[in-house]
C-alpha cells in the first residue's frame, strides 16, 4: 500500500466535493423549474403534495389519471398539464 501525503489526499478529495455540490445543486434547479409551471396555478405547498400524488399515479402506471388529476385540482390546460405530468 502506498502512503499518500496530506496534499495528494486534497488534491483528490477536493475535486471530488465539488463535482458533488455542483450535481446537487444541478438537480435542485431542475426540481425548481418543473415546479415552476406548477406554482403559476398553486402554492408550494400544494404544488409538493400534488407532485408526489402524480409520481405515485406515474409509478403504478396510471397517467392518464395522473394528468386528470393535475387538470382537475389546478385547472392546468390539458396540454400543459400532460407535459408537467411527463416531466415528472
């Protein structure tokens, strides 16, 4: 087993926290922006609570239902309410 130095052990973790902090920064924008179209219509709150009720349709299958759902509680035109529901 080789000994690594102080500065070789930072050289490679250093590099390695940024790229974690840019990829979760990263995915938190792209959960901001799919909220986005939803918050014109609703609160935060709801807009949550409504987007997991939409995976759980999405993950057993249910689409079409899921899309209805958002169609029936926001009021989203049915066309934007099918590219929310796909974004997801």
């Amino acid at each position: 087993m080789s000994d690594l130095t102080l500065s070789e052990v930072i050289g490679l973790v250093v590099p390695g926290l940024l790229v974690c902090i840019l990829v979760l920064w990263a995915v938190g924008m792209i959960r901001v922006f799919r909220q986005r179209r939803v918050l014109r219509y609703t609160d935060r709150f709801r807009a949550e609570e409504l987007t997991g009720r939409v995976r759980q349709l999405k993950f057993r299958g249910y689409e079409e239902q899921a899309i209805q759902l958002v169609q029936r509680e926001l009021g989203m035109p049915a066309r934007k309410a099918r590219s929310w529901v796909k974004s997801i």
